[in-house]
C-alpha cells in the first residue's frame, strides 16, 4: 500500500490532520495501536481557543461545537478568600470555547468515516523507518499479518510513549523536561457547573479548578502528592476537600453528586527538538508536554497541525519543500511560548512547600499585581486566549 502521508496516532492531533490533508486532495493512512472504543474512552480537557476553532471549521467539524460549546469571555482567580475576574475579551479581544476532547475527536472519527478515508485501529507493533532518507515506510501488524505502507512522508502523532519520537537517534534530538512533585486528581460528575467561568484557586492547602464539560457535566480538580492513590479519595472525601479550598459563596452552591470518572494525572514540562528528522515529523504530544494549568496541550497539538497540513500543502502544490524545512522553528516557536506561560501560571497558582515563605510571598505579589494592574491582566488574557499562529 502507498499513501502520500502516513499518520501514526488516531488521537485529536493526528485526526485533524488527516483531515485537513485530505480536504486538501492529499492521501493519508492512520494508523492507531489501541482501539477506536479506548481512543474515545479517554477523558482529556477541552477549552479551545479561537486559533484552534477556526481549525476545526477549516476542517470541516464544528457543526457540533458551535451548538454545544460554551463560549467564555473571562475567568476567575481566587486567592486568600477573595476572587477577581479577567475579562479576556476585553483585555484580548478574543475568547474561548469549552468544549471536549472527546468529542472532538468524535467528531474527527465520524468526519473521517463519512469521506471514506482509512484509518487502521488496533495495528500493532507500528514502526517508522527510512525517514532519513528518501524511502520512508510504516511496518505494521494487522490481524497477525505484517504489513508495510510506503509513503513520502511520515507524521508522528503518537503521544509522549508513542513510538515516533523513540525511533529517532538520541543524537539528533535534544530534550528539555521539568518534573512537578505534585499532580492533579480530577473528578467527572453530572452536576451542575459552580460557576459559568472557570474558577482557579490558590489555597494553602493547594491547587483546585472548577470547570466543566457542558452545562450539566463538571469537571473538578484538586492538586494532591503523587503518592496519593484514586483509591485514597472516594467521592465524599473529594468533594470535602475541593469545598475547603473554594471560598464560601463558591462553596455554597456547589451540586455534588457521584463521580463518572476519577484519576490522578502527574504534571510535567517536556519539549523535543528539533521536531522534524528528514521525512519524519511530529505533532503534539510526540514533541511537547505542558502542564494543563494554561489549558494548551489540545491547543498546541492543533497549532503543529496548523503548520504541518500547510506544509504539506506547500508541497503538493508547488513541489517547493521551504514550508517544510521551516516546519520545526516555526511550530517550537509558539511552543515555547506556551510553554512558558504553562509554567508560570503553574507557579503561580500551586503549592511548592519547598519554596518556603518566600515562595509564598512572592505568590501573594503577583496576584496582587494581576488584580490591580490592567497591564498583567493583559497579559494573562493574550497567553490564556492564544498567541496567533
């Protein structure tokens, strides 16, 4: 078999760009090791900024979005008992949209169905090779039968563990990472939202975020040790933590109920370069991890996608490879930004008890700051809402 582009990665990063090329003309295969059921079976954020909506209509597949997603203008920040909201269309003039990942991807499954375009699930063992030179190919196993596709290009779209980013040679790629000693147990339920905005909470006793996915369907988070088990918190102990760190008019009209989902996800700062070797190059997660605290993991996935399906567009139509080779520099330009951004509204709003008292006083400074100054609420705003491409 011979496409133009083999996809590895069935998830949002690796569907959108199938998409997009073949709403281009351009032959892809995916190919995906898990499941279509366990792909949709992930529970993943979904606060989308206006870079990644246009996106998803260039694509084809905001029809449901438009009539379901949230649009929101602001956010809260709560901090010592008192909250204060960012207007984020009036510092930035734009917004964003609560909505899924899941149901992006949904969306990007049924999208991709309806045009008749392959996608493999359950190929195991995928392997990438000759991307160094001027023959790459996928190896794969379907139904115990090893197979090839042979392709002009390949696009790894596999996620921090996927194989893409492993088959590169560890001396072409340099990796920058920072671990947090701290992770995020989160909490699904068929409640009621607390508020219509997003709430995030400094609180000596830690991190907490209120969000949702719907107006009926909430999602809760509160920062907990990494040695904490999901089996430590059963519902009733979640939802008696998560009310001592909201203030109390948050916290009394909080709806409660049981949860759908719950699990303890660890923080991390991760960043590969370069994120092109020859005819290999990779999107999303296979190149970069941030910290969910600035909602951008979906975000930048979509933004590498951006570049690379007008890369590749370049190319078709022009046999010209410039929108190719500047691939890498551009795509880590805005991922380092957001990086940065993930960082500091990491720091600035978790416990770090080994920082001590000054870490606490400097935290208590610049929240002041943010609600005072017009200048970093500003700031705030154009980071939270997206940089442009």
């Amino acid at each position: 078999m011979r496409v133009q582009v083999a996809i590895i990665g069935a998830g949002p990063a690796g569907l959108l760009l199938g998409q997009l090329l073949h709403r281009a003309g351009i032959e892809t295969l995916i190919l995906e090791q898990r499941s279509r059921e366990y792909v949709l079976s992930r529970i993943r954020a979904g606060l989308l900024e206006q870079g990644t909506v246009g996106l998803l209509e260039r694509a084809g597949v905001a029809g449901r979005l438009h009539a379901e997603g949230l649009v929101h203008e602001g956010l809260e920040l709560s901090y010592d008992g008192r909250r204060f909201r960012v207007d984020l269309h009036r510092r930035a003039k734009r917004k964003v949209v609560v909505y899924g990942q899941t149901e992006i991807t949904k969306d990007l499954m049924e999208a991709r169905t309806a045009a008749g375009a392959p996608t493999l699930y359950e190929a195991l063992h995928v392997m990438p090779h000759g991307f160094d030179g001027d023959a790459p190919h996928v190896s794969y196993v379907e139904n115990g039968v090893s197979k090839t596709v042979y392709c002009d290009f390949i696009a790894g779209c596999d996620g921090f563990h996927g194989v893409s980013r492993q088959s590169v040679p560890a001396s072409a790629l340099r990796t920058y990472e920072r671990l947090y000693h701290f992770g995020w147990l989160g909490i699904l339920s068929d409640t009621r939202p607390v508020s219509e905005e997003l709430i995030y909470i400094n609180h000596p006793r830690g991190f907490a975020l209120c969000t949702m996915r719907s107006r009926v369907r909430s999602r809760y988070y509160l920062q907990c040790p990494l040695s904490e088990q999901v089996e430590d918190w059963p519902d009733e102990r979640f939802w008696e933590e998560l009310k001592r760190r909201l203030d109390p008019e948050v916290a009394a009209r909080l709806v409660t109920g049981p949860s759908i989902e719950k699990s303890i996800a660890p923080l991390r700062s991760f960043v590969a370069e370069p994120m092109r070797f020859g005819r290999l190059f990779l999107a999303g997660d296979a190149a970069h991890i941030v910290p969910p605290t600035g909602a951008k993991g979906l975000n930048l996935a979509a933004s590498d996608v951006f570049y690379l399906s007008d890369a590749f567009q370049s190319y078709y139509q022009t046999g010209k490879t410039e929108s190719l080779d500047t691939y890498s520099s551009r795509a880590l330009a805005r991922v380092w930004k957001a990086e940065r951004f993930s960082w500091w509204m990491t720091k600035l709003l978790h416990q770090f008890p080994d920082e001590g008292d000054f870490g606490q006083k400097m935290q208590q400074a610049e929240m002041e700051y943010l609600m005072t100054s017009a200048a970093a609420q500003t700031a705030l705003a154009e980071n939270y809402v997206g940089l442009p491409y």
